[in-house]
C-alpha cells in the first residue's frame, strides 16, 4: 500500500513541505478545527502514518480503524493521549517531540511564577480601568518576593532541570525536588535537594509541577495535600490538568489553604472549573501556551514530520517512546 499521511490539525505549513519534498501523499487539515472522532476514524483508515496533536484522543476505537498505521507522531512531549500500550501492541511506532520545547516551556513556568508572584496581570488590569491615581508606598497590590524563597519542583526531569536552573540560578532560591531517581548533576550545579513528596508540599513557596500525566500521577494534588503546603505558597502548573484535582484547587483557595495558583493547563480542557473564575487576584490562567512559541511550534512540527519520513523508510524514528519489533 502507497504511503499516506495524516495530519490531524494545523502544523507549521513547513514541516508539510518536507512531506512534498519527499513525494508523500497527505491529508492535511489545516482548518484549526479539531477533528470530530468520527472524521478522524474515517480518515485514518487509509493513512500508514498520523500526525496528531494533544485534543486528538488515539484510543483503541481510532487504532481499529487504522489497519495500515505504522508511526504516530505526536506534536508534544507528553502523549497521554494515545494508547501507547495498544498501539505497541499492533506494532505502531509512536513518537514525541522532546527537548526542542524544553527551556520554552520552563520560560512559561517561570513567566507564571513571577507573575503571580507580583501580581502582574491584576497590576495590568487595574492600570487599562485607570484605577492608579496616585502612588502609595502600601499599594492594595502588594506581592511576595521570589528571589530567596524555596522553589519545590514536582519531577526534574528536562522541563523541571530548566525550571530549577531559572530559580537557582537566576532568582537565588533554593531548590527541593522529588523525582524517582536522584539527579546528581543538578545537585552539584544548582544544589537542589531531593527530598519527599511531604517535605517538599511543607517546605516550599512555590512548587512547579513538571511530571507527565501518568495513573500515579493524576490527582496528584488534592485537598489533603494542599492542606500540607504553607498558607502563603503558590503552585504552578505546566505539565497536566488531571495532576491537579481541580475542584479540590478551588476549594483550597477558597479556604485560604494556599495563596495561589497559575495554571496553563486544566483538568478537562479547553474548559476550566467554573469554580475558579472567582479568584481574580490570586489565580492566573493561561491557554496551554507552555511550548507556544513561534520558534518552538516550528521545531516540534518539524521533528514530528521528520519522525515520520524516518519511519516510512524504514529508519528507526528519531524520538520513540515505545519499542516495536
Ligand atoms: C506538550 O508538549 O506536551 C505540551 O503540553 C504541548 O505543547
């Protein structure tokens, strides 16, 4: 069977001009609609290779209906929205896009932590009603102080390691992390601490969350352990809605349990816990813009595509999260 591509929404237009250069036929949906379920089982049926993005759910009900797929190339480096398992299974190639978004990612971690900190959109808002008219020394907008506090980093992995490297380095904080197995090199050069997950929701100001979204994972955070974290600390979350049991995040902030939260990311996107609309000063959130950079979407599409042509070749793609024989 000939080769055939499917592109499940809009990428960068140059990554599909290495599909023509390499004479693949594709299907591309350049719509920046979403395909329906339905449309994308119809279409997949023909394509030996799909590249798909995070709201493109590739359960076993899509991986049926595709009996010629060879490669899924995903266009983020979590894929918890494919079925590795099934597709490994049927002896389907599935790929990511790892480190090109990394130090991007860690940008908007870091942006969101900062800005709650300081209350920067809050601090935009008033100043577009024309609500400063005159300068206190006690303005009702008053922040914390990032440089110094304890930065408590859920999973250093790549994204958490930039992340910790911004705060060590950049913002003089101390650094405590969990992670499954200890990282020697970020202890050596940003002194970051391994410590337990307990610790690490007792000691920090601002934890950053920056584990895949796993079984283990989900829920991570709920109501007993924001009930551990200090009243005046903040979370941020980069990595997964569902780590964050939303409900739970609201009702912390409404008891004062914690101070804040910037979120990018939400439990059952693109929608957000009606909940979490209330909480104007204490809450930043943001439409998953994590790797939302011009460069970096760029070079995503592009290792995407590329896995994809390695693999049509018979090469071994360049980026694979699961073996296939
Ligand atoms: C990822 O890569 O997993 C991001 O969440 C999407 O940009």
């Amino acid at each position: 069977m000939t080769d055939k591509v499917l592109i499940t929404q809009k990428i960068y237009d140059g990554a599909v001009c290495l599909l023509d250069e390499a004479g693949l036929p594709h299907h591309y949906n350049d719509s920046d609609e979403t395909l329906a379920p339905e449309a994308l089982r119809a279409l997949v049926a023909e394509a030996t290779a799909l590249v798909c993005l995070l709201p493109n759910r590739i359960d076993t009900a899509v991986l049926d209906a595709a009996p010629h797929l060879k490669i899924i190339a995903n266009v983020a480096v979590g894929y918890d929205n494919i079925d590795v398992t099934a597709a490994t299974e049927r002896g389907i190639v599935v790929t990511n896009t790892p480190d090109v978004l990394t130090e991007t990612t860690a940008d908007l971690a870091f942006a969101l932590l900062l800005a709650i900190a300081r209350r920067v959109v809050e601090a935009d808002a008033y100043m577009r009603a024309g609500q400063y008219t005159r300068f206190e020394l006690f303005p009702e907008m008053l922040g914390v102080d990032v440089y110094g506090k304890t930065l408590g980093i859920v999973g250093l992995g790549r994204i958490g390691t930039a992340v910790a490297r911004r705060g060590a380095l950049g913002f003089g904080m101390k650094v405590i992390y969990t992670a499954n197995n200890r990282k020697e090199a970020a202890e050596e050069t940003l002194g970051a601490q391994r410590v337990t997950f307990p610790e690490l929701l007792a000691e920090s100001d601002f934890i950053s969350i920056n584990v895949p979204l796993t079984p283990q994972t989900r829920h991570l955070f709920t109501l007993a352990e924001f009930r551990q974290m200090k009243p005046s600390a903040f979370i941020i979350n980069t990595a997964r809605g569902p780590i964050i049991k939303e409900a739970d995040l609201v009702a912390a902030l409404a008891q004062g349990l914690i101070r804040g939260a910037a979120l990018d990311v939400f439990e059952e996107e693109p929608l957000m816990h009606p909940g979490l609309a209330q909480f104007r000063d204490r809450l930043i959130v943001t439409p998953h813009i994590g790797s939302a950079s011009v460069e970096t979407r760029q070079n995503m599409s592009l290792l995407a595509v590329r896995n994809v042509l390695a693999v049509l070749s018979g090469e071994r793609p360049l980026t694979p999260v699961n073996r296939v024989q």
